[in-house]
C-alpha cells in the first residue's frame, strides 16, 4: 500500500506495508483506477522491489500522472492466501482470513481451471477455505435464504 502521492514527472509515494514491484497490478483508491506498474526508482536507480519504510517514484501503463492525486492509496488488485476481508450474512459482520485457495473454477460450468493457484483476480470464482475469527450461524440456501448466502467485502 502506497500513501502520499504527488504530481511529478513519475508519481512518488512511501510503502506502508507489501512489496511493490514492476508487473504488479494495483488498484488506486479511492478512484478503483486498475493499472500496472511499470517500473520502480529511487533517486533514478532502477529496482526490482520496494520495501515497507522505502520512499520511491514509480510508472504505471497507460495512467496519466494527473489521473493520480496527492492521497490516492495504490494496493495490490490480486488476491491471495492470507487476504482478510470481512464476511457479511444476515445481519452478522465477522473478519475471516483466506487461509487456503483450494481450487479456481469456471464460472459457468463449475470445472477446475487450476488446483492451488498463487493469486485471484477481479472476476474470478474460486473454492476458498475460510476461517472465522468468531462462531457464526449459517443454514442451507433452500432452507432460509438471508442464512444461506454470503458477501465477503473489504474496505472498497
């Protein structure tokens, strides 16, 4: 996560938490602009990563300089093991963490696409085993519909 933008020639910002590398797909809020990074620098040295705590200037594809403003928050668009978003059913808000990506499926015909990938993307269904840091009561969708489905959300 990347706080403190400025308009300069390549944007600027500081690491707050992850690892920000050329390739990474990042979605800056709170705009939800999605791009990709195209090359990191500090003080004009090229890098293959940055660090928490490290201040750098960065590219990204087919982003005006303009388009990112002062306060904007770039975070990493994928999603993966160890991601922590809150589940929602009924009434109930509980934290959960994505403890494994079991399986990533076709949409429409409920085939395996890949066992175990590394990462998830907008659009994506998956098989996710998640774990509640609470108790929480669910029940089948055909017995009581607000009990039997779900939303996991995160801050956008």
């Amino acid at each position: 996560m990347f706080t403190g933008l400025e308009e300069l020639e390549l944007s600027v910002g500081h690491v707050e938490t992850g690892i920000i590398k050329p390739g990474l797909v990042v979605t800056f809020g709170p705009t939800c602009l999605i791009t990709e990074v195209k090359s990191i620098e500090i003080h004009h040295d090229a890098l293959l990563e940055a660090l928490p705590g490290d201040n750098v200037g960065f590219n990204v594809k087919n982003v005006a300089v303009k388009n990112i403003q002062r306060s904007f928050v770039a975070s990493n668009s994928e999603i993966g093991k160890g991601y922590a978003p809150v589940l929602d059913c009924h009434t109930c808000h509980i934290a959960v963490n994505f403890s494994e990506i079991l399986t990533k499926i076709d949409k429409r015909s409920g085939k395996e696409l890949e066992k175990e990938p590394k990462f998830l993307k907008n659009g994506d269904a998956e098989f996710i085993k998640m774990i509640l840091t609470k108790p929480m009561v669910v029940e089948t969708f055909s017995q009581y519909p607000p009990l039997g489905c779900f939303a996991v959300r995160d801050m956008r």
